[in-house]
C-alpha cells in the first residue's frame, strides 16, 4: 500500500487594535509579545513542539505553523486547525502581558494572504515524491492544475479596481475572485520563493533520505478556513501527483502563460474564460478541472489510491465534481457550506441584499478580512462552524489531540516523543526535521531520514539516556 507524506505551512496575518488614546502597536512590536513565551520557554523563536509541529517567526513579523508530517488526510486537517488554536493562545497570552504592562490592545491573527496593504504571506503545501521524479518536467502537466484549482479550494477575495497599465489583466471595478494568492504570484516553476514567488518551488531540499526522496513544494495556494476545503486541496493535488509518478496519461494542456492565466481565471466566477494552452488551443478553467477529474475517477476505478482513507478520497472526488457543477451553473449557495470562496460570497451578497451595498464598501471588505479571524467566536468562520453552516472533517477532540500528540504513523512521533521526553528531563536538545540532539554532546545525534519509520530503537535509546 502506497503511503504520501504531506505538510502544511501557514504563515497568519497579524494586527492589533488599541483602545481609545491608548498607543498603537506595530506589527514587530505585537510579535515579540505574541512569542514571549515561546522565548521565555524555548530560549528560541524558531521551535518544533511535542505534536511534531514546527512554530516560528518569518520575515514580516508574521507567525509561521508548519504541521507534522502527516500521511492520513484526517490527519492533516486535524493538525492544520491545530495550529489555529495553538496560535490563538499565544495570542490570548499577549494580550494579558499587554493588559498586565497597562497597554489597551487587542491581538488579531488572520489565516488569510493579503494585508490591507498589499502584501501578501503564503500558505504552502508540500508533498513527499519518490527522488526518480523530475520536478521541471512534473510540472509542466502539475501547472495546468494548480492554475485552475482555485475553483475548488480558493479562500475568495474582494480584489480592488486595478487601473490600466497596473498588472495583468486590468479591472477598473471592483470583483470577487476565487483566489487570494492568484493576485501575488509572479513565476511558474522557479528554485526561489519570496523574490520571483513562483506556483511550484523548485528548490532540492527533501527534509529526508535524498537518495530516495523528493519534495514538492507548491506555494500558490491560499489558507484556507473550511475543512472541507483543506481536504479537497490536499487529496485532489495528493491524486494528481500520485497520477502523474505513476505514469498515467493525462491530455496535453500546458499553460502558454501561467501567471496570466491565474489571475484570469480567479476573476472570473463562471470559470469559462477561454485559457490560451502552448498549442494555440483554448481551455476553460472549468474544462481543465473536468478533464484532472475524469482521469482521477478513471484512476481510482482501475485500483489506484488503496489504502485506509479510500471513503475519505471518494467523498472529495464527489465534492469536486458538485464544485465544478455549482460554478457551471452559477448556484454558488448550493457549495457555501464546503468550500471558502462560496461561503464568503454568500455573507457579501447578504449584505449586499440588505443595503446594496457595491463591493468596494467598507463593510464588506470587514467581512472579506474578519470571516479569517481565527479566534473562537470572534471570525465570521467560527460563527458560520458554530452554526453548523460549514462543513467539519474532524471533531474537536480530535484537534485538542493534535495540539499536544504528534501523528503516529509518520517520524513525526518518533520526534515528539523526543522532545516531551527532553523537556520533562529538564534537557537541553536541539531538532529539526530531520534531527533529535542533546545539546551536551554526550550520546550521538540521531538523523530520522525516512519519514514513514514510526519506530526507531536509536531513539528509544535517545531517551533512555535522558535520565542518565
């Protein structure tokens, strides 16, 4: 049985807002307090924690969570809304170190990719593949799919009016897109991330045995609130990867100019704009969805993807297939409870109902921004979840897991387990990826280069000596 490790990067967005005559907060300000006592606890900004998770502070001052490696698609949304909760309390802390220090604020953490600014941070997937498969030539087959995936998995946007000679494809009013990131990428295939912002990363850094393994490093897609529409992304992208290493023929349909062609496709909700392909034929986004679908749906009815989430992977071809329905026929409702674009779309338009209100009105770019709120109660999406108006994967018990458990069936335990140990042991250490190190010296470091092995005795012997 065939087993995908995958992992997801999510850097938040992050503000503050002061109370009245009270002293506003910049961005760098409001994350030292939000990782105080990660520092105060980790001496370090750049932390991996007892659920395997790796949480840090990148450039911008935006707080990163990069999950455990997972190899179950439960698994991966279960850790991915566990860094929401983890990232929420550090901001929970903040705000009563400010409050302690007599400073009025509130911490706000948005999982979104643009700032009222025009900056935008990423969300990045990446996807374990064997070392014998090419990257450059992957993705020539990959970037017809990832330009055109935003219609199933895009968080939706209210993109401004762009003036005439201002980037591609020029709007002189405002649209809503299916996409956040369309907007802000600027290359299709590229080793280099913030500079060129490419959709596939090209860089050769497989965190694993690189005589046997690659990794796939997509940054094109947006964060994503809904579970559902977690899950679709991972296990659509998982499906067609796994297609493409396992030789299945797909139809020619390379894209003559990706970067254009994403933003096109983003603002156009019918998904029927005309795509130019490197043959001088035209696809639909629609069409180019419709053809990945019906060649997945041929793959799994040959025997392809047998393993324990089978139902999982069948429910997400159905869900794409009723997507791809809802865009053909304009009945965006019928998706609001699954996937983010629709489920923003339908608040904006019931404003919109009630106050006809146009699209470039304030209130309406709140409830673009606020429905990304994380915290609890507080972002629209937690109000829509409490509701019962989205869709959910997995319960909260097992997102409480998660916070504190790393994945089992992947090494990510094996490095959990390591560090929980270390830290009860009062032990100084050092890990990354790949790495479990006693800082002392004083037993050998130990090198988990093969992400599937749960199970190793150098680290049983690891912990062993922690009490020594």
């Amino acid at each position: 049985m065939i087993r995908r490790i995958v992992g997801i990067e999510t850097e938040f967005g992050i503000t503050s807002v002061s109370g009245e005559g009270a002293r506003g907060l910049g961005a760098d300000e409001i994350a030292r307090y939000l990782f105080r006592p990660v520092v105060e606890r980790w001496r370090s900004s750049n932390v991996f924690l007892d659920n395997g998770a790796r949480l840090y502070l990148d450039v911008g001052s935006h707080p990163e969570y990069a999950t455990a490696e997972c190899d179950g698609l439960r698994q991966i949304v279960a850790h991915d809304r566990a860094g929401e909760r983890i990232v929420d309390d550090l901001a929970l802390a903040a705000e009563q170190s400010l409050a302690d220090e007599g400073i009025d604020a509130r911490v706000y953490l948005f999982k979104n990719n643009t700032d009222s600014v025009g900056n935008s941070y990423g969300c990045h997937e990446n996807y374990l593949l064997d070392r014998s498969t090419q990257v450059r030539g992957l993705a020539n087959t990959l970037l017809p799919f990832l330009v055109s995936r935003q219609l199933i998995c895009g968080a939706g946007k209210i993109l401004p009016g762009i003036p005439a000679g201002v980037g591609l494809g020029e709007t002189s009013e405002p649209v809503y897109c299916f996409s956040q990131r369309a907007e802000h990428m600027w290359d299709g295939v590229s080793s280099a991330t913030t500079r060129s912002r490419p959709l596939i990363n090209t860089r050769d850094e497989p965190h694993a045995d690189s005589t046997r393994f690659r990794r796939m490093h997509v940054i094109v897609g947006d964060s994503n609130m809904i579970e559902t529409t977690t899950l679709l992304k991972i296990a659509s992208t998982r499906l067609v990867l796994e297609m493409i290493e396992a030789g299945v023929e797909l139809r020619p349909m390379a894209v003559a100019h990706p970067i254009r062609a994403i933003r096109e496709i983003s603002r156009d909700l019918t998904g029927t704009r005309p795509v130019a392909l490197t043959d001088g034929t035209t696809m639909s986004a629609l069409e180019i969805q419709r053809e990945f679908l019906g060649a997945v749906r041929r793959y799994l009815d040959a025997g392809g993807w047998e393993r324990d989430d089978r139902p999982d992977v069948e429910h997400c071809v159905a869900l794409w297939e009723r997507i791809l329905d809802a865009v053909e026929s304009g009945d965006h409702d019928s998706i609001a409870a699954d996937v983010d674009w629709a489920a923003k779309l339908r608040l904006i338009r019931q404003v919109q109902a009630r106050t006809g209100a146009d699209l470039d009105h304030p209130r309406l770019a709140q409830i673009d921004l606020t429905y990304h709120d994380i915290r609890p109660g507080r972002g629209l999406h937690s109000v829509l979840e409490r509701r019962g108006m989205v869709s959910r994967v997995v319960d909260d018990a097992a997102v409480e897991r998660a916070r504190s458990v790393a994945p089992e069936t992947t090494r990510a335990a094996l490095r959990g387990r390591f560090i929980t140990a270390a830290r009860q042991a009062g032990r100084d250490f050092t890990v990354d990826w790949v790495h479990l190190k006693l800082s002392d010296g004083s037993v050998p470091t130990v090198a988990l280069t093969d992400p599937f092995a749960e199970v190793d005795p150098r680290v049983d012997d690891l912990i062993a000596a922690l009490g020594r």
